[in-house]
C-alpha cells in the first residue's frame, strides 16, 4: 500500500507547516511507502486583513496537487489499494478527479484525510458558499473512505446537515506544534497579561475583547492584546502565550481552537463560550455564558492567579491520531 500524501500549503501564522513535518516524521519513522506532493509555487507574502489563506494561491497549489496525483495514475505508480491522503479534503475537484480516474483507469485508490470546516456549519463564514459548497460536500463525503475532524462538534454538524456514512468520519483531534511549544512550556514568568488571538472577522467578534479591555481595565493592572495587532512570528507568539496568564475566546466558529488550547498547553487560564467545541476541551469553570461572565472570568483568573493552576495535558494534546489517520 503506498500512501500519496498531500499537504497544505505552508503559512506561517496557522498550523500548517508543523503539521506537514511532523506527518512526514510520523510516515518515515513509520517506513510507510508515500510520496508527498507539495508544488513548487511561490506563496503570497502578506494575506488580507483578517484572512488565514490567499484563496487564488491555495487554488492553484490544491490543482497542481491534482495534476500531479494524475500524472501518477497515468503512469501507474497508483494502484488499487492505495491511498490518496488529503492534510485538507475541502479541496476542490480532488474527489470528482479520484472518482474519475479510478473509473476509466479500473482501478480503486482511497481517499482519505482531514476535514477541518465546511458550509455545514451554520456560522462558520463557508457557510455563505453554500449554495455550491453543498454539492462538492456531498461528493466528498461519498467518494472519501475515511474522514477524520478534530471534535465531536464538527462531527455531529456534518452527520446531521450532510449525506453521509457515520462511520466514515472518525474524531482524532489534531496534533499540536510540540517541537515548538516545548521551547517555552514552564519557562516563562507570567504576566498580567490577557490575550485575544482570534482573526479580526466577525465570526470571532474581536469588538468583544475591546469592551471587555475598556470595562476592565480600570479594575486590573493587566494589559489586554489582541495579537493580531502586533507582527509576530510563530515563535515570538508562543513567547507571548508563555508569559501570558489569560486567553480569551469570543468565538461564534471553532472546530477546534488551536490557538486556545496551544495557550492552555502554555500555562494560560482560558475564558471560552458555553458553546461549540470548547465543551469538549475544557472544564466548565473555563466556560462562560454571558460577556459579564466571561469578564468576571478574567477579574478571578488575575485576582487569585495561582502558579499551581497547572499546565494543559491530555488526551488531546498526546494522542496517537497518526496512527488512526494511516492505519491501513
């Protein structure tokens, strides 16, 4: 069985980069047979206010993929058995294209990878593409053998809004960036710090941590940043997460939350909505329902911060998703 593995592109700012190192870590040490496909495309150097992706790069990156993964077919180093391996299955044509050719080429290659978000979900902004979305959606989830998401929240909202096998999707959450954060885990001071990290798009409501600063801030010497305010890099993030007592989420969208659980992991109290994944994630004294509940949240975390309140450590963070993500 040979896995052809494609990764998504590298951003800096998002978790793409660790996470296609440390496949191709797990794939080697593992002696899979894989070949991993990453085209040669400059990458844009700045992306949009508030965007995680440049939508006309990833496009031309994802079809490259596709033509590449037909060369193979066409060349028969694809065969029956093997599988197509996707870091992102919301890609658009590569279901309709594996189908395709495993008709005309007699042959039945899997598809199979990670599902990260879709029009499913009522408030997630992909919703808006619906319209078309939903039809590529029920594709993919027809012709993928196995999907894997990061929460049983993603899962339920594909199984009730889609057509689609339950068994096929598989809840494995997702690895965290551990080579980077193990840099400055429990190495820091902290601070009265409290940070937002979210995207400045409305689904993340980042007007919210504004109020809560303004109502705040004369209550507690504490200083409140929203990272996406500052230029920083990966690793001057997580120094800022490690020195920070308090993360603070608004979120009207999340799947799964990298950058509140990699700051929980860091040693930060996190303040999240009742709602979405986080109830999955964390206990119910890290939960609020209301902004003045999240507000008094942060007055207690800063108030009686104590350095006992210990480090993020579970099943999430350390689970064996690769070996669920490539069992054969």
């Amino acid at each position: 069985m040979k896995i052809i593995y494609l990764p998504l592109e590298h951003i800096e700012s998002r978790y793409t980069t660790a996470l296609d190192r440390d496949i191709v870590k797990y794939l080697e040490t593992s002696n899979k047979d894989f070949i991993r496909i990453y085209p040669d495309i400059e990458a844009p150097t700045e992306m949009k206010a508030g965007s995680f992706l440049d939508a006309e790069f990833t496009i031309r990156f994802k079809a490259e993929q596709i033509a590449e993964v037909a060369r193979l077919y066409r060349e028969d180093v694809i065969d029956s058995g093997d599988i197509v391996w996707s870091s992102d299955l919301w890609h658009p044509g590569l279901p309709e294209s594996i189908a395709y050719m495993n008709y005309f080429a007699n042959k039945d290659v899997k598809l199979r990878g990670l599902i990260h978000a879709g029009s499913f979900t009522d408030t997630d902004f992909v919703r808006d593409m619906e319209r078309w979305a939903k039809n590529f959606e029920d594709i993919l989830f027809d012709v993928s053998d196995k999907i894997f998401c990061g929460s049983e929240f993603i899962k339920n909202d594909i199984v009730k809004k889609r057509i689609i096998e339950p068994n096929k999707l598989q809840v494995t959450g997702f690895p965290l960036d551990l080579d980077n954060l193990d840099k400055y885990r429990k190495k820091h001071k902290k601070e009265n710090i409290v940070l937002f990290s979210a995207r400045n798009v409305d689904e993340k409501q980042p007007w919210l941590f504004d109020q809560m600063k303004e109502k705040l801030q004369s209550k507690l010497d504490c200083e409140f940043i929203n990272t996406q305010h500052l230029d920083l890099n990966k690793n001057e993030f997580y120094k800022l997460i490690a020195k920070s007592k308090v993360m603070v989420s608004f979120a009207l969208q999340e799947n799964f939350g990298f950058s509140v659980l990699e700051a929980n992991y860091l040693g930060c109290k996190v303040v999240v909505p009742n709602r979405l994944v986080y109830p999955e994630l964390y206990d119910i004294d890290d939960l609020y329902n209301t902004f003045d509940e999240a507000c008094e949240l942060v007055i207690n975390n800063i108030t009686n911060w104590d350095n006992d309140y210990g480090y993020f450590d579970n099943d999430m963070t350390f689970h064996d998703c690769f070996n669920k993500w490539f069992r054969s």
